[in-house]
C-alpha cells in the first residue's frame, strides 16, 4: 500500500518523462483550466487526465484523489448554486434563485477543480521526489534549500503517521476508546495526543538535519547533482501540446 | 586517530556533566567497542568524536577533542564529517530521500566525489554490505536490518577515515548483528579504516573489538582489550554491564584457582579451555567429542 505522495514504480511514458516537463505539464494545465469555462472542454480536459492516469496504471490512485477534489469542489459548487442566481429560475430563494446558471456554474467548477488536480497529483505518482527536487535544483534554478524543505516534508509525512498511529495503539491497548462515537469524538481524544506527536516529531526532525548536515548538506550546490535531466521529444512535444491547450482554453473561454 | 583529553561536557539544559574527565586515545585501524549501561554517557562520547558535540548540541565543553589531528571544536562539522562517518542510532531519521539508490548518492553528491568515480563508490559499498540487490527499493518497504544496512552502506560508500557507529545492530536479530560485524570488520581490514562502535552487545562487540571501552557514569571504568576487560565480569555486573555467561563461569573457575589459562570470550573459547582443565576425564572426553561434531 502506498502513501499519500508516494511514488509507485513503473516503467511507463510519463514515469520516463523528465520532472521538469512533467511538472511544468501539470502547472500549465493546471491554470489552463481556470482560463476556460467551456464544460464540454473541461470535460475532456477531465478525460485526457484519466487517460494519462490509465497510460501509467494510477486509476486507482486517481479515483482516491476524485473523490477527495469531489467531496472539497460539492462545498464550493453549494456555494456558487446559493449564490449566483443565473438562467432560468428553478427554485425561488429569500435573497434570488437557484437558476440553470448556477447549476452550470456548480458542475464546471468540479470539473474544472477535478481536471487541474489530476495532472498535479500523478506528476508526484510517477517520479520520484528525489528526481522532481534535483531536476528541478539543476533546471529550473530553484535553490537546493527549498526542494530539501519540500522533499523532507513529504518524506516525513509517512514517518509522522505511522508515530501517530503508535501513540493510538498505546492508547487503545490502554482502554482509550478511538472506535466509539464518531468522528467527533475521535478528534476530541485525538488532540491530546499532538502534544507527544510533536515532541517527537521536532526530535525526529532535529536528529534528521543533524543527519543531513554531517552528509555534507551545506556543501550541495547546483552541480552536486549526478543524474542528468536532458529532454527528450516527447518532453518538448508536452509542452507544446499543454501550451496548444492554453491557446484552445482562452480562445474558447 | 581520535584523542581524547580532560574532556567533560555538560548539555545546555542539565545541571551535571553527563560525561567527565575523558582521556581516550584510539589508534588509526582500530576497532573499538564502547558498551555500558543506558544512559551512561557512550552517545554523548560518540557525538564528542564525530563533533555533532559542540557544533549541534550546545554545552559547557572542556578539555579537547581531536580527529586527525584536527580539534573538533576548531573545525567545522562539515569538515569533520568528511573525515568521520556517522551511522545514527534513529535509521528512520538518518535517511533523507525515498529509495536507496538516491540514499547512497546523496553523501557523495553533496561532498563532490567526482561523477566519473560516483557509480563504483555506489557499486563497492552495495557490494560490501550484501545488499546489492535493493539498490532501487522504495526505502519505506525494507525491513529494519536491510535499513541498518542502507544507512551504512551510505556512510560506507563515502570511504571516511573513522566509522562510527551507535547501536548499529539495535534493531537485528543475532545472526544480523553478527552479519554485520563481520562485514564491518572485513571492511575496516581492507581499507584500513578506524571503527568506533556503541554496542550493548557485550559478546558481540568483543568478538571483533581490538579495544573495549566502558563507560560508567560519564566517566571511562576500562579501556583495554576485551580480554583484559572481561577480566573484570565482577566490577562489570556491579556497574550495569552483563559479561557473556561463558566469560563470567571462567572467571568464576578462575577465581577459585581451578583455572588460570585467558579469559574466554565466548562458549567456543570456554570450552577448549574446559577440555584442557578436564583432560583425560570423561566429561572432557565428551566435549571434545561435541566439539568435533560440531
């Protein structure tokens, strides 16, 4: 089972593509499905991305992350359909109407919402952290500080989970109840239990720049880097096609 | 390699030295073993030796420490560390990237080994731990003991003049623990490399260790070969430290007159020394017997 983040290995074109283009594909059609509000292109702005999700085996992982976008985008599109009264009134409300419009509007914001994050969330599924923070360290410019800060937070997120998960089983071995009463009450037993969380955390975290450091951390540079990160065809030929796509979504709107 | 002098060190946030008046000398190629009970002040040594003492933990610090004949207090931590190598006692916290390839690369990388020499480093130090075979494991589904190993190989692959070590086999089972000893000792005799290890595993560590080092109470009780060390099992026990069973029963026998010949260092030892003892008797007869079964 893996992670939140984790890399899955594979052999596939996106798992061979350089990090950067993979990155700057999903930045790009990222914020290329915040240019258009044409549904029927989001839409299948939504099914390129599940293409891709299939082209490397992530569906799975796909759907994990569909759902979770799904549950966070229904808030938003509550919003818009209380909010914009648009169209043909459907339902009469005190402050408007819940038109057709708001309605539309509800259902390309989740799509838009669920397009852009597909291609965000597979770049971190098909290559490896290590590989996305040094290309980008070598490429890209970006100062080695900040991609260990990024690579290290979602190193440790495992790390701090499993701790967590400890800190409950000693809690339950000792009678505390997690399995009762819901969620809330969940939470409620669970907050305490930050205290030790973080205690550990900031020693693990101490023990792990310590770490760092004696393996020469302050002497990485831009060059340190041994694997090379050259583009290949079907790299430059992404990025044409993302930016084609930006093209298409402004002229469509 | 490592000289140790009048040092005592009392961390920032307690009242009383947690070590005192060290004098330690460890001789280029040697093995060492530092053991004692818990919290008597052997990782406290160890972070003196490879300067995460004074550079990362702040402290009263007096008396010297030098390695290489650089003083640690001068130098540093970055330069210190490419002449010490450091296996952590928390593997989980040592390890920065995701799979063991990137793991072994990333020391390298950062002390700027040549690329050209960069993949035989990787190769060599895989090689010399065993476990060449995971060089593109995903670091999260290896179990502890193939961690362990990483996290030397790691360090290994950086060739540093001084390896050390804190409770490399904590998390082993024994025929790991041994496993790694040996390949740690057949390491440090082809490259000539000084090994300084905190092991609790008494038995273990005097196998392989040329020097013994107990610490007590912040303070240094013995620093001797281990045969001379183990001459002590009494004053070891009062202290915390528990001999292999076979070195205090010889020394017992020793201690009675019955037997006057070098303290056994493990049951092998002991038992030739038994059958000398015994001679021509049956019961000698039949450990010989066992022994050439064995």
């Amino acid at each position: 089972m893996n992670g939140f983040l984790e890399y899955v290995p594979g052999t596939s074109l996106l798992h061979r593509m350089n990090p950067v283009a993979k990155l700057l594909f999903a930045v790009i059609f990222a914020i290329m499905c915040f240019c258009t509000s044409n549904l029927v292109f989001l839409g299948a702005m939504l099914v390129l991305g599940l293409v891709m999700a299939a082209s490397c085996g992530m569906m799975r992982q796909t759907f994990g992350l569909m759902k979770a976008v799904f549950v966070f985008s229904l808030i938003l599109a509550l919003l818009l359909i209380l909010t914009s009264s648009s169209g043909e009134p459907l339902v009469d409300l005190p402050w408007g109407y819940i038109g057709t419009g708001s309605i539309l509007a509800a259902v390309t914001t989740s799509v838009r919402l669920e397009a852009a994050a597909i291609p965000l969330f597979l770049t971190f599924y098909v290559t490896k952290m290590s590989d996305l923070s040094n290309s980008v360290v070598k490429v890209l410019h970006v100062p080695y500080k900040y991609a260990f800060t990024f690579t290290s937070t979602v190193h440790f997120i495992p790390v701090f989970m499993n701790d967590m998960k400890g800190i409950m089983e000693a809690q339950t071995a000792r009678g505390v109840e997690f399995d009762q009463g819901g969620f809330v009450n969940k939470v409620r037993l669970m907050v305490p239990l930050c205290v030790p969380l973080l205690v550990s955390s900031v020693r693990k975290t101490n023990s792990a720049a310590i770490a760092a450091e004696v393996r020469g951390f302050n002497l990485r540079t831009r060059e340190s880097g041994y694997k090379q990160y050259p583009f290949a065809a079907y790299d430059i030929a992404a990025l044409v096609l993302v930016i084609a796509l930006v093209v298409v979504a402004v002229i469509l709107h | 390699m490592i000289e140790i002098r009048n040092f005592t060190f009392t961390y920032r946030e307690s009242d009383a030295p947690v070590v005192r008046d060290i004098n330690l000398s460890i001789p280029a190629g040697s093995f060492v073993g530092i053991t004692g009970a818990a919290g008597s002040g052997k990782s406290t040594l160890t972070y003196a030796m490879n300067g995460i003492i004074p550079h990362c933990y702040p402290g009263d610090f007096f008396g010297s420490v030098t390695v290489d004949g650089l003083d640690t207090c001068e130098t540093s931590l970055t330069d210190i560390s490419q002449i010490v190598g450091s296996v952590c006692q928390d593997i989980d916290s040592q390890i920065v990237t995701s799979i063991v390839e990137d793991e072994m690369l990333y020391g390298l990388e950062n002390f700027g080994v040549p690329h050209n020499e960069i993949e035989k480093r990787v190769e060599e130090a895989l090689e010399d731990m065993g476990i060449s075979d995971l060089r593109d494991r995903v670091i999260a589904s290896l179990s502890g003991g193939q961690k362990q190993k990483v996290a030397i190989a790691s360090i290994l692959a950086l060739k540093p003049k001084v390896l050390m070590l804190d409770e490399p086999t904590a998390e082993l089972d024994p025929a790991s623990s041994l496993q790694v000893f040996q390949l740690l000792a057949r390491y440090a005799r082809e490259h000539g490399t000084t090994v300084v290890v905190v092991e609790q595993k008494i038995a273990l560590v005097s196998e392989f260790a040329d020097m013994l080092v107990i610490v007590d109470k912040g303070t240094i009780r013995f620093a001797d070969t281990p045969a001379n060390v183990l001459a002590h099992s009494e004053e070891l026990l009062e202290i915390g430290v528990n001999c292999p069973r076979a070195t205090t029963l010889m020394n017992r026998l020793a201690a009675d007159g019955v037997y006057n010949g070098p303290v056994c260092r493990n049951v092998e030892e002991a038992c030739y020394a038994l059958m000398g003892i015994l001679g021509g008797n049956p019961v000698g007869r039949a450990l010989a017997e066992s022994e050439a079964i064995a």
